[in-house]
C-alpha cells in the first residue's frame, strides 16, 4: 500500500513536469549526469587496469562486478514491501557531495599507492554506482535528485580544487 507521502511525491512530480517541462528536463538530466558521470570513472579505472595487464584488468573487472552482483541477489530473494523512511533532502546532498569527493580521493590514492595491485579503487566506485541504482527507486524523487545535485557537486568541487582526477 502507498504512503500519502509517496503519492504526495508522485503528483508534485507530475505537477512539474505538465507545469515546468523544462525544469523536469533539467532534473532528469542532473541525475542521469550524475550516474553517468560514476559509470565513467569505473569505466576509466577498468580501462587504465586493462593497459597495465590482462591479469589486472581481470580482476579490477572482478572487482567491479561484485557489487551489483551481490545488490541484485538482494534485491530479488529478499524483496521489501517497505519503502524508505522520508529523509532529509539537504542530508542526502551533503552525503553525496562529501562521498564523492572521498571516492576520488580515495581512488586517486590507491592507484597511485598500489599501482591497481588491489583493484580497491574499481570496487568502491561499482559499490557506490550499484548502491545509487539500488536505493533510487526506494527515494523520493525529491531524495534522489538531492543526491544526485550532491554527487554532481562533489565532482565540481573536487575539479575546482585538485584538477581532472588523476587517470
């Protein structure tokens, strides 16, 4: 049974797009930005492991794999009529623009450190990209595009202060 909250959600939703069609594209386009934006830099770790060797390529595509593997198991034996609790949308923000800027870090970091030895870096960006498509639907469209403007935020940020991300 739907909450009146996500039916609330599901008419504001509506309103804006009959209303501010060119608002609802702008929104649209900030999350699938931010998606395609994760989906790039795994794309980008995987290739440069791929260059180094066949072997590290292997397994940083392992390590890709991984997450939405496991996510989807979850997800199909262990199905929840609940969806998620109403959140805050600037805490999403501030997740996804904080957790971004760590992820680049991070992957920065371990590349240089372990020269794709652990595909550390590959398996955190699927972790969170497999994360993303699996709590989208369970959020708000309010929740969602608050992290994905957060996501996207982060990524400007850390542009802004380090430079392209070190590939």
């Amino acid at each position: 049974m739907a909450r009146s909250s996500d039916l609330l959600d599901v008419e504001s939703v509506e309103s804006i797009r009959r209303n501010r069609p060119l608002l609802y594209a702008a929104n649209r386009l900030v999350i699938v930005a931010a998606n395609a934006a994760i989906f790039g830099l795994l794309v980008s770790a995987i290739v440069e492991a791929f260059a180094i060797g066949l072997d590290v390529g292997l397994r940083s595509l392992a390590a890709a794999a991984l997450p939405p593997i496991i996510l989807a198991y979850n997800n199909f034996f262990a199905r929840s009529g609940r969806s998620a609790k109403p959140r805050l949308e600037i805490n999403l923000f501030l997740v996804g623009l904080s957790w971004i800027l760590i992820l680049i870090i991070l992957v920065n970091a371990v590349t240089l450190r372990f020269n794709h030895v652990i595909p550390l870096g590959e398996f955190v960006i699927s972790l969170t990209l497999s994360t993303l498509f699996y709590s989208y639907p369970r959020l708000s469209a309010r929740s969602r595009l608050s992290c994905s403007y957060g996501i996207l935020s982060g990524f400007l940020l850390h542009l802004l202060i380090f430079g392209l991300p070190s590939r």
